[in-house]
C-alpha cells in the first residue's frame, strides 16, 4: 500500500471508483476525467502488494483576496474507497498526505463541504477548524409575483442553459471583479468544469451583460413533484436584485419556487442561517485568518 500523485494510467480505476461511490453515470464521470482532472492536484491509494488506485482524493484549486493580495487554496472533493477496500483508513492518510503537500506548495488554507452535518465532527477531528456559514434566502411565485414593478429592462437579461466558452470566460471575469474579497473562487479551467457539470443536471446561468449581475442554478424536484430552482452562486446583494432575478428565472415556467445560497453576512429579511463548509487556515498571517473565516464558498460540485 503507497500513497501517490494519480497518473494517466490510473483512468481504469478512477472510473471504477467513482462508479462505486458517486455515480454510475459514465458521461458525467468522462466528464470529470477529461474537464476536471487534468487542472487538480489527485492524489490515490495503492492496493497492498500493486499499483492500482483503490482511493482517490482530489484537490480542485481555489483563490481569493484579501486587501487585494491573492491567497492560495485547495477545495478537497471526490473522496472515496472501493468498498473491499475500506476499514484501513485510506481516507485519513490521503487527507494528511494533501494536507502536507499544500504546506509544501505554500497554500494558505484548505476547504472541505461535509455531505451531512453528521459529518462536520470527522474533519473537525482532521483539524479543519472553522466552519463557514451560510444563509438560504426563498421565495415562491405567489411572492415574486406580488412586485410587479420589478425586471421593467428584463430585455436585458439572459438566460443560458448551454455551455460556451464565451460565458464561461465572461463569468470569470464578473466573478473575480465582483466577488474576490468576500468568496471563495475557481480558475478558469476549473469555472468552466463547474459550469459544464452545472448544465449536466440540467442546469442555467442568468446573466445581464450590462451590470454584470448573475445567477447560477440547476432545477431540484421535490417529493411532490415541485421543482425548486438551487441558486449555487450569484452576486447579488439587494433585497430589490433578489426578487428581480426570482421573478425573470421563475417565469421561464420551469420552476415553482427559488432557493439561494448566499454569504452568512449578507442581509435580506427572507433567509435561514446554515453550515456551508469547513475551512482549515495553512498560513500563519492573522489578517488572512480573520478575514478568509468569514468568506462564502459557492458553486460547489455535488
């Protein structure tokens, strides 16, 4: 048994993993392969006495600023064990094997996004120390229709539900402007992985090119056939812009209801507190540490 950096070869087992512990879907795993992986840092366990990868972890790079400095980071995902394989661990080492490969590179903190809060006290006793906060701001047609002043230049407004490498390339751009001093964000190559993923499950991103303000989702049914439309990333920051992309995406006629994840911070009289992630701090610098605690990590793969 080694712990290792993932190589080419590894694609057979990558896709056999991931079919055992995410998903059976083959393009979405291609997907991940081809789009995702090349711009991470992957990281495997060997099975004793061979080669093959029997777990995987994956660091997809991230950054911020904090007073216009650029900080460094790693958003671990993808962690999983072939089940015959489980019992001895492997999780643990390859967490302690990216946590002392960040420290080498000089990245500045380490994000992980529990799958439940049953979840948080496992990486909690890993050192991830801080827990990001977040709020859920929603609303239901019957409320975005009782504004009927809002969206008066929707004309300006559009909606994608398609990837190109032009809307791509124009978010990073809006995204890195708008939001690098409050959250946390992805380089080019792995935005557009995001998006692409995103339109997967159906996804949509609306947009006006004129402010720049935007809205990323994908549609989530509930148990009574009412579809929700997840709002995974935005920088909107008004009660008044809310409500005006609420009503311009819930008239596409696709959704009943709208759900936003936004930053803890932000203020609107509609919204629940909720945990978001774990953050674990690499540098020493105590103004980094004080700022990035409070930072918001949107548009996270699932």
């Amino acid at each position: 048994m080694s712990v290792r950096f993932l190589k080419s070869t590894d694609t057979p087992s990558v896709i056999k993993i991931w079919r055992e512990c995410f998903t059976n879907d083959l393009d979405y795993i291609n997907s991940f392969i081809y789009n995702c992986l090349p711009y991470t840092k992957t990281l495997v366990v060997t099975a004793p006495g061979s080669d093959e990868a029997v777990s995987i972890l994956t660091l997809i790079p991230t950054y911020t600023k904090v007073n216009g400095k650029n900080i460094k980071g790693g958003y671990i995902y993808g962690v999983g064990t072939l089940i015959k394989h489980r019992g001895h661990s492997y999780s643990k080492l390859l967490m302690k094997a990216i946590i002392e490969s960040s420290i080498q590179e000089n990245l500045d903190y380490l994000l992980v996004k529990p799958a439940s809060d049953s979840l948080y006290p496992l990486y909690q006793g890993m050192s991830f120390d801080h827990i990001l906060n977040k709020i859920e701001i929603g609303y239901n047609i019957i409320q975005v229709n009782s504004h009927p002043n809002l969206l008066a230049n929707s004309k300006d407004y559009h909606y994608y539900s398609s990837f190109s490498q032009t809307l791509a390339t124009t978010l990073y751009k809006i995204r890195d402007a708008s939001l690098s001093e409050t959250t946390f964000l992805l380089p080019q190559n792995n935005l557009s992985y995001s998006l692409k993923e995103n339109f997967s499950r159906s996804g949509f991103v609306c947009l006006n090119p004129d402010d720049g303000l935007f809205c990323i989702g994908y549609p989530n049914k509930s148990k009574n056939g009412q579809t929700t439309a997840i709002i995974t990333d935005h920088n909107l920051k008004s009660e008044n812009e809310f409500l005006s992309y609420s009503k311009l995406i819930l008239n596409e006629g696709l959704y009943e209801s709208i759900l936003f994840d936004a930053p803890e911070n932000l203020n609107s009289s509609n919204k629940l507190a909720k945990k978001s992630a774990l953050l674990k701090i690499l540098t020493p610098q105590q103004e980094t540490i004080n700022k990035i605690k409070h930072y918001h990590l949107p548009l996270t793969m699932e």
